[in-house]
C-alpha cells in the first residue's frame, strides 16, 4: 500500500535528485523508495542473488586479504622500463 510522506530538504539538492531519477527513467518517489529499501534490508549479504552476467564476470581467482596490489604493480613497472 502506498502511503503519501512529506519531506523538507535542500532545493538544491530535490533538483538534482529529480535530474538523477529523470536520467533514470524513474519517478523520484521511486527513487527514494529504492534507497530506503536498501538501507533497511534485512537480507544479509550472502543471500543477495547475483546476476549470471556478474557471475560470469568471476575469475575464480582468490586474492588473498594481505595481498599489496601497490607493491605488485611497482615491481611490474619497474622491471617493464628496465
């Protein structure tokens, strides 16, 4: 059931809320639906479906936790200019 809520915020950014849902083909009520939803969804993340595109998408490389992607990337720098 929808119900009717009034609101005061920043004119600033209604209009810019409003240009955003409007990029999105959406209502802005719509929109900020969307987002209280996802604040207060009590799905825990492991149950959130994901899409066979993004699961497609997966490697099935594991990176391990303490991996330094900087410390990586500048030795592979370093040994391509040498």
């Amino acid at each position: 059931m929808d119900t009717k809520l009034t609101l005061k915020l920043d004119q600033e950014v209604i209009e810019k809320a409003k240009r955003y849902a409007s990029m999105k083909k959406m209502s802005l009520s719509r929109l900020i639906e969307n987002y209280l939803n996802s604040l207060t969804s009590t799905q825990p993340a492991e149950e959130l479906e994901i899409s066979p595109f993004v699961k497609s998408l997966s490697s099935g490389v594991k990176i391990p936790a303490d991996y330094d992607y900087k410390k990586d990337r500048a030795d592979y720098l370093d040994q391509k200019y040498r």
